[in-house]
C-alpha cells in the first residue's frame, strides 16, 4: 500500500511540475509581441548592461564608472566611499543616494540592490521591453519558478523509487517492477526538462531574442580613455576587470 502512495505521490509531482512548465511556455509564447526600437539605433552603455545582466549589472557599470573618474572609491573589502557627490547623471545619483554625501560609506553589495531598484533603472527596463528588447519581468520569473519546480520533480521521483524499493516486500511485486512503475513519471519529467530547455530557456535571460540580436550590434558608449573596458563589463561582467582587487568590490569583497 505505501508503495502505491509513493507512485502516486511521483505522479503528482510530475504532473503538477509539467502542468506548470508548459502553462509558462503558454503563457510567455502569448506575451504580445512589440516591434524593435524603430528606428534601428545602437543600445546605449546601460541598455547593453541591462539586457545583458539585469539591474546588477547596470549597478556594476556605473560603480566602476564612478570609480574609474574618483567620484567613488570601491575597496576589496566591499566598501564603497563617496569621494565626490557631484554629478548629473541619474544612475550616479541613485548610487550617491544609497551611500550619502561625500565621506560616507557603504557595503557595495547593499549600494547595488538599493541603486539597482530605483526609478531610474526601471526606466531602462520600461523602455526596453516595451521596444521588444527585455523579457518582462512576469515572464522571466514565471519561467523561472517553472523550471525549477520541473528539475525538482526530476530529483524527487528517482527519490520516491528509492524508497519504494526500500520498503519491505511483504509479498508484493518484486524490484523490477516497482521501477517499472515509476519509470513512465520519470520519463515525463526528464521530457519535460528537454522542452524546458527548447521552449522556455529564451525567456530566463534579460534579453529576448530581439535584444540579444541588438547585442550583437554597436553599443554607443561615451568617448574616452574607459570606453572599451566598460563596453566589455556590461556587456561580458565583471570577470572582463583586468583588475581583481576591483572584480573582489564588486563581488561584496568575498
């Protein structure tokens, strides 16, 4: 009898992982299409950092920015002091609003989550996916939550076969056939997991394939001696900082 709960306890989980995954590729297979920016334009810096790493990334350009100028010092320790306040820059503002005023000092890690969620940023996001560039945030987390939930129940079925087979046989089927059972669950989930990765893979990244397409394309950054390294962190991360004391700031200091 335990084993008979079992099996059904790994169909449900199954089920209710694959009912999941495929209502989000529905879900975001039917997100109205909109037309690309019109007309055709290169992705400015924080555009490019957004599509290519969300929010965070947007934060990183703009520290080093920052940092590279002395308006902000980012320690290894993951630190980041105020050195000079003045800017005109909506992003560097928000930066300076999560630190304070000149001499002030904060936890990187703490500037980027408060920075990264302001007005600011979300007009980047805004004005991306209503161009067709971003994936919308409904649909990225909603894809997300699926494919989690389907590689849950991939672990969690061979789980329940274990322990069915671990079960006393008090005369009932023998070891094969206990898996036999639970093969055809398994197999929807691991079928499941191979749609995931053709159908909702695109809608887990910031960009949509439009916006990757535009990656692909010139990035209108500013003139000046910075330009191709912060060209490379937004659109590659930190790991393209030839200086690891900085990728260490960025990382909180771990």
């Amino acid at each position: 009898m335990l084993r008979i709960l079992l099996l059904v306890a790994a169909w449900a989980t199954a089920a209710v992982a694959c009912t999941r995954l495929c209502a989000a590729a529905v879900a975001a297979a039917r997100t109205p299409a909109r037309r690309a920016l019109r007309p055709p334009r290169a992705l400015t810096l924080h555009e490019a950092a957004f599509l290519s790493g969300g929010p965070g990334r947007v934060m990183d350009v703009t520290l080093v920015a920052m940092h590279r100028r002395r308006a902000l010092l980012l320690a290894h320790t993951g630190w980041a002091t105020v050195v000079d306040a003045r800017t005109d820059d909506v992003l560097e503002r928000s930066v300076i609003r999560a630190i304070g005023p000149a001499g002030h000092q904060a936890r990187t890690d703490a500037v980027r989550r408060a920075a990264g969620s302001a007005d600011a940023v979300r007009a980047i996001a805004d004005r991306l996916t209503g161009a067709g560039l971003a994936v919308p945030d409904t649909a990225r987390t909603r894809s997300a939550a699926a494919v989690r939930g389907i590689r849950t129940a991939a672990f969690a079925v061979p789980a329940l076969a274990v322990t069915a087979l671990a079960l006393p046989g008090g005369g009932g089927p023998p070891g094969p056939a206990v898996l036999a059972w639970f093969a055809l669950p398994l197999l929807l989930t691991l079928s499941a997991l191979l749609i995931g990765r053709i159908e909702v893979r695109p809608y887990l990244d910031w960009a949509s394939p439009e916006g990757r397409t535009a990656l692909s394309g010139p990035i209108a950054a500013p003139e000046g001696a910075e330009r191709e390294r912060l060209t490379a962190l937004a659109v590659g991360g930190p790991g393209t900082l030839d200086d690891p004391l900085l990728r260490r700031a960025l990382d909180g200091g771990r």
